[in-house]
C-alpha cells in the first residue's frame, strides 16, 4: 500500500494505471475509519483494479472552528485498517497541499441541492464539499467512486455535479451501515458519551415510525407525523434540525404523487450532530 501526499506524486501514480486501461476506484473519507467506510473500500475493491482511498478533514466544509477542531483523528489506525483491506494508494494530503492559498478560491456550487436541509442548516458546508470532491476526483481521475447513503443529500450534490460537469465517473451510493441497534455509524459516534450513545438509535426508532405511516399511506398527515416525531425527539433530550419527507431525486418537500421518497433527519444530541435517512419507494 502506497501512502502519498502530494498531488503530483499522486497522479504520477495513477498514470501508471491508467497507460494499461486498468479500472481506478476512489473511495473519499475524512478519516476515523469504521466498518461502514471498510464496507465502501470493499464495493470500491470489487468494482476496480486500484483502489484509492483519500483521508482529508476538509476544513472547508466546516462551517464551525469546533467542529473542525473536535473531529477525530485516528491516521495510524486509519492507515492499519486500509493495509488490512487491500488498498492501493492511500492519499492524505495536508490542507496546505488542498488550498496552496488558504481556502476556497475557486468554488463549486450545486445551488439547487445545497441550499436545501443540512445546507440551510450549515451554510456553506456543501460548497467546500463539492469543491474538495471535484479537487479530488481531478486529481485521481477515478473511473468510479463510492459514497455511503448515510449522507444522502451529499450523494445527491455530487451525483448532480458529475452530470452538470460531464466528469466521465461513475457514482456508486451504498447503502448505510449500521450498529446492531440501528445507529447509522459515523465518525462522529465517538464523541458521544455512554449515555447519549444509549439514546442515539432513538433517531432511527423515530424514522421507521414516519415510515410506517408514509408507507400505510397517510399523506394528508405528514406533517402532523413530522412533529410528532420531533417531539418524541425534543423530550428525549435531541435537539432536532429537520426530519422531512421529501421527494428522493429533487429532495423537495414529497407530494402525493411522488413514489420515490427519502426520509431525512438531522438531530443534535450533546453537541454532536447525527443524520440518517430512511428510502421508501411506494408502489
């Protein structure tokens, strides 16, 4: 496994892939591996003759200096996990390698999507999402990546991004990974304390219960089901964001003839922010 962080050694790297047409997999992490990346290294595997994993906390995604500085980093491990697993080429880059100036300069914006939920609660988070990830996948080239649905929204973004730009890379969603009492597992599972770690799966709970009633086709009463969830929720000690039934390609607000739904939930608990979402397709 070749550890790499610059670019230039990097792209020297996939070049030697890419002269004898062999398949690049890009699997993008900001690191604190956990079963449900290792899941994505694996599709990434299955699918390609190279697999790329990049570990990058992407400060441009951040839109608060805690957050950033809270979030956990675990390179050794990381790097042990991936050695485990396979992987080709690990790209860990620091930020000074990403933003020769800074910051953003250039931006990439996905108006219509990131505007919308999670981007109306955390501004400015997924233009330094859809920037780092066109960076990335200019500077691997990668015939495929693979991003977990557990960030659903995220997926969308750089599903639209792909198409509006014309990058000749197939997006691979996979589906979420989850601890045997629902949780979504997350990077961000580890700041939890003992206690709120007992209480996080209530997130999931409260989704499966929309879904009953979207599923027993209650449409009228989607709203009222929306804040009784909430509720439940807010009594529990989380501090909900949103939890939506939306329309699962446009992630508007879901209308009655919409059959192709998405769930989405954003909630803190402490000050840890957890999402999940729940796919439902109507018949």
């Amino acid at each position: 496994m070749r550890v790499i962080k610059t670019i230039t050694e990097l792209r020297d790297t996939i070049k030697t892939y890419k002269n004898t047409n062999r398949c690049v997999g890009l699997v993008p992490t900001m690191g604190n591996l956990h079963s449900g990346h290792l899941d994505l290294v694996t599709k990434a595997s299955t699918r390609s003759d190279c697999t790329v994993v990049s570990i990058f906390v992407n400060p441009t995604q951040f839109d608060k200096a805690d957050d950033l500085k809270a979030y956990p980093r675990t390179m050794e491990e990381d790097l042990s996990k991936l050695e485990k697993a396979g992987v080709d080429v690990v790209f860990c880059p620091e930020p000074k390698e990403m933003y020769p100036h800074g910051g953003l300069v250039t931006e990439v914006d996905v108006p219509k999507v990131s505007n919308l939920h999670e981007g109306a609660a955390r501004p400015g988070h997924f233009l330094g999402v859809a920037t780092v990830v066109c960076k990335l996948f200019n500077i691997v080239s990668p015939d495929l990546a693979i991003f977990g649905q557990k960030d659903f929204q995220q997926l969308s973004l750089i599903r639209q991004m792909v198409a509006d730009l014309d990058m000749p890379i197939e997006i691979i969603g996979a589906p979420t990974i989850r601890e045997d009492d629902g949780l979504a597992m997350s990077s961000r599972n580890s700041r939890l304390s003992s206690e709120q770690r007992k209480l996080a799966p209530e997130i999931y709970k409260a989704l499966k219960k929309l879904e009953k009633r979207v599923v027993e086709g209650h449409f009228d009463d989607y709203v009222n089901a929306q804040n009784e969830v909430i509720k439940d929720l807010t009594e529990l000690g989380f501090r909900p964001d949103y939890i939506l039934v939306c329309n699962a390609r446009t992630l508007q607000t879901a209308s009655k003839a919409d059959r192709n739904l998405v769930i989405l939930a954003a909630a803190y608990l402490g000050k840890v922010r957890l999402i999940d979402n729940i796919q439902v397709c109507l018949g």
